[in-house]
C-alpha cells in the first residue's frame, strides 16, 4: 500500500507539501520542518462553529534564539522531522506553555532537531488549546495526542511501530502523563481504520511536568484545562498522581529542585511516588539548579544540560534503542 492509498483509507493524516506551507505557515523560520501533518480529516471533534486564526508571538533573544508562543489553533497535527540516518525510534514532542499557548522552539523545534540528530524520528505536536471554544474542553489535547500516536504508527516514516515514545515539557508534561496514563480510553468516535492502533507509547518522559490539579497545582494550565472554577470532581480526574495504573507507561520525569513556577512536590515527585507504588518502572532526576523551563538552550554549559543523555541511557533499558 503506498502513501496515496494510505491517505485515502484514512491511516494517516493529510500531508501539506513543504513548499505551500513554509510559504504559508504563521510564524514559519528557516530549519522548521515543511512536513506537517494533520490529525483530523475535516473538523476536529468537538469543533463544529469554531474558526481560529493562527496566532504566533515571536520574542527574539539577545543570542539570536527565538521563543515562538503558538495559540488560536484550528488545525492539529504534527511536524515530522526526519533524520538522516534512521534508528527506527520514533519520538512524539509535545511543548509546554501552560495550556495557554505552545512553544514553537523551546520545549518544540529545538528537541525534535537534537533527537533526529541522534537518528530519532521526531514529530512535534501541534495541539488544540482546551480554552479556545472547544467542546469537552478537558478532553481535547489527549485526543489529539492519542490520533498522533495512532498517525505516527501507520505512516511511512521508517520506524518501528513498536518503538515510539513521547516527552512533553511543562502542560505538555501534563499531556505527555496523560497519553501514558489514558492511552487506551475512548476520548473520541473513530474516524478511520488507524483509530484501531494502539495509542500507548513505549516510554514517556514529562519534563518539569504539570501533574496536579489540586493543592500545588499551576493555577494557570488549570484554569485553562478546567475552566476558572473547576468542579471537585474535575480536579481529582485531572489530578494524575492519583490515577497510576498497572497499564501505566514507563516513565522518566525530569525537574529541577529550584523550580518555582511547578512545585516539584505536588507535581513530578508525587507522580514519581505514585508510580514506584504501583510498581511501574519509573526514574526521577533532580537538578539543584536549572528553574522552569530549561529545556536544552538554557541547560547549555549547566549540570541539567545532561538530561538528554540520562533519559536515552534510561529508555534503552526499557527497549527505546536502536
């Protein structure tokens, strides 16, 4: 079966060739990937009357490196960024950025490129924002991480099916926490024949990741996700230390002890803990220093500039290698 065919049963999402989108795409740099992929044929679930036009900020840093926010989006998929020598991995990146926005280099574009380096076959989600009108707000990013999961398993893109992880930085942490919690529950009415494919990855990683909605929570990716005023209920779903299983993906949080925009107690400790309680293979590594945010461009020359290294060493045992 060839790509063609594959687009027309619906196994993969619809391709926008490179040069319509560099010239198209809000917001688009040199060394993006051209390669995007949309998740959805036609409006996504819970989109019917929503018309986003695509807003990217870029603020410019005295080094030259840009931090693009991405928000208002319509149309969900991914960007594929391919190596030059394939190891079959495959890698799905999911930025942060509170629920409010999402970052198009930090936590995104400069992860995927450092990977792919590396022979790691990166896509780099591109999700709904529950705040922007969608129905079932809550739902919304998890249903977009499972169809990228399930795209990314039935496309041509030379990797094992059975070898594809995810890491997600900040809110996509949360997201990222929530594919390896959630992977196997029904968030959407299937559209294709690829909505069969499980969705569960082979690892997870959540960088400095959200995880709590309750006490400690980051107010503003809960306000986002939950709405101003979530109901008690609300908050305990969300809550993901609360909800490790024994079909929970192995897991690798990484955070720094100085953080103080996520709590590292309530938020990637307690989720550590939770996952040694249900016997889950799990790792945690603390920084003394690193803050927020410190992803790889901020990490340079910096004791957490090792964490890219310790999580490949780590997935390996757990057959993320080559």
């Amino acid at each position: 079966m060839d790509r063609r065919e594959m687009l027309g049963l619906g196994l993969a999402g619809a391709l926008v060739s490179g040069k319509a989108w560099g010239e198209t795409e809000t917001g688009y740099l040199p060394g993006d990937s051209q390669e995007f992929i949309t998740l959805w044929p036609g409006t996504p679930p819970g989109g019917e009357g929503i018309k986003l036009d695509l807003k990217v900020t870029d603020t410019v840093q005295p080094d030259g490196f840009h931090v693009r926010a991405i928000s208002q989006i319509q149309t969900p998929g991914f960007f594929v960024y391919r190596p030059v020598r394939p190891s079959g991995l495959g890698l799905l990146v999911i930025p942060g950025g509170g629920y409010a926005s999402e970052g198009g280099d930090r936590g995104g574009r400069e992860i995927a490129k450092h990977f792919a380096s590396l022979g790691i076959t990166c896509f780099v989600l591109r999700y709904r924002l529950p705040g922007e009108g969608w129905k079932n707000r809550e739902i919304v990013p998890l249903q977009d991480a499972q169809r990228a999961m399930r795209l990314i398993r039935t496309g041509e893109y030379g990797i094992d099916p059975g070898r594809v992880g995810v890491i997600g930085f900040s809110a996509g942490g949360h997201l990222s926490a929530t594919l390896a919690l959630r992977h196997g529950m029904a968030t959407y009415t299937p559209f294709s024949p690829a909505d069969r494919v499980d969705a569960k990855p082979t690892i997870a990683a959540h960088m400095y990741p959200v995880i709590t909605m309750g006490d400690g929570a980051h107010l503003g990716s809960r306000d986002k996700l939950l709405g101003e005023a979530p109901s008690a209920d609300a908050v305990a779903t969300w809550s993901l230390e609360r909800h490790v299983a024994a079909d929970t993906v192995p897991s690798f949080i990484c955070l720094a002890a100085d953080d103080d925009v996520v709590p590292p107690l309530p938020n990637g400790i307690a989720m550590f803990r939770a996952l040694q309680a249900a016997k889950i293979a799990s790792e945690l590594q603390i920084f003394e220093a690193g803050g927020h945010g410190f992803s790889l461009h901020w990490a340079q020359g910096k004791p957490c500039g090792a964490w890219p290294g310790l999580f490949l060493a780590w997935a390996a045992t757990h057959g993320f290698k080559a």
